[in-house]
C-alpha cells in the first residue's frame, strides 16, 4: 500500500518499497470512466490526487504505465483510506503477475541514490552471517548491492555478508542494512561499513565494469 506521509503514520506496515511519481491514469467505477494521476507508486498500490468522490471500499478498474516506455498495466483495485483534498491510497486486489513483476523491477531500479552510485552487474554468492544463508547478488554499487533472497528480512536489518568479487580474489566483507524489500525477488543492502582495502577494490572493479542500463529511463532496452 502506498500513500502520502500521514497516512503511512496510520499504517506502519509497508510489504512493498514505494517511490514517488507522476503519471496519469485512468480508472472506472461501474460503467464510468475518470481520470487522475499517481503521485506515488507501490508494489502494492498507487496514491491517486483529486479523487475525493471515492470512498473507501470502492472497487475500481486502473489503467496506466509508470513510464512511456513501458507497456500499460490493468488492474483491479480497491480504495483503502481517503485523505480529503488531497486523494486517495488504492491496493491492488488483482494483477497479472508479470505486471506485477514489472513494477517491482521499475521500483528497484528507481530506489536509492542511482546517480551517486553506478550499478554494475555481479553475479556471486553473498553469505550473511546473521541468518545463516546463502543467497545471490545481481549488481553491486561502491554504496551497496542487491541480494536475490526469498528469506523474509526486515527493513533496517543488520547484516555481515561476504562475498567475492572475482575469482581467486580475497573475500569482500562488509556490514550493511536492509533499505528495502523486494518480495520474492531480494533485498537492496546499503553498505555502512567496510574496510578502507576492501572498498579500494570495490571502487575498481565497479569503475572497470560498464554500468547496468537503468530500465526506467527510454534507453534502456
């Protein structure tokens, strides 16, 4: 679920990461069709501006795109709190799922500061020492890194995790904090310790590697 900063003091639970927004999108209640725009976008649901007349509980029909170059998601949806003049948080009740997937991966890659910190691909196994398991990395910054987990983790959760960087190198270990949670796809840790030797050959072997394109943006394939 998604929403402004007061509605989320009223519902602290967030299963989904969130990403601020503007698009238009259309929706309809019965046989009647409306316009809006989401101001933000959750893996879960959108906040819709202008759209006082819904109450909660509504069942609606949505259709929209988070981006020009993506294709247009439908899904049915329902109003789950109102804040008056300003609009309304929906929650998706039913989407396909490859939309689904869709949308966390746009949210992924809008997360964190992509600017500051390139992504580059790195394929590797991660050992976390609090849980106990291993899991899999798909790209890593100077600031951070995506692990591809189904454990259930917390966000802001403490984590030790080692890892290699390339073959026959000496292990990577460094203590970091769960950011945010991509259910059923992992978690983005943000480094926020690390030795000095080992941030030196994470710095390198990021600078050497060519940049993961960013999907959210037109050139992205």
């Amino acid at each position: 679920m998604c929403g402004t900063g007061r509605a989320l003091e009223k519902k602290p639970i967030r299963k989904y990461p969130r990403v601020a927004t503007r698009f238009p999108v259309r929706y309809s209640v019965g046989h009647s069709m409306f316009r809006s725009h989401a101001t933000t976008l959750g893996g879960g649901g959108l906040f819709l501006r202008g759209t006082g007349q819904l109450a909660p509980g509504t069942e609606i029909l949505v259709r929209f795109r988070p981006a020009k170059h993506l294709r247009f998601i439908e899904a049915r949806a329902k109003v789950r709190y109102q804040i008056p003049g300003e609009g309304v948080g929906i929650e998706f009740v039913e989407v396909r799922q490859e939309d689904h997937q869709l949308l966390l991966r746009f949210i992924h890659y809008r997360t964190g500061d992509r600017r500051r910190h390139p992504r580059v691909p790195l394929v590797t196994q991660v050992y976390c020492e609090e849980l106990m398991w291993l899991a899999f990395s798909t790209d890593v910054s100077v600031g951070g890194m995506f692990v591809e987990t189904k454990h259930q983790v917390a966000v802001g959760t403490r984590l030790t995790i080692r890892f290699h960087l390339e073959g026959g190198d000496p292990i990577v270990e460094a203590i970091g904090v769960v950011k945010y949670v991509v259910p059923k796809l992992g978690v983005g840790v943000q480094f926020v310790e690390i030795e000095p030797s080992d941030h030196k050959r994470l710095t390198v072997y990021v600078n050497k590697t060519p940049a993961l394109p960013d999907p959210t943006s037109k050139a992205a394939p």
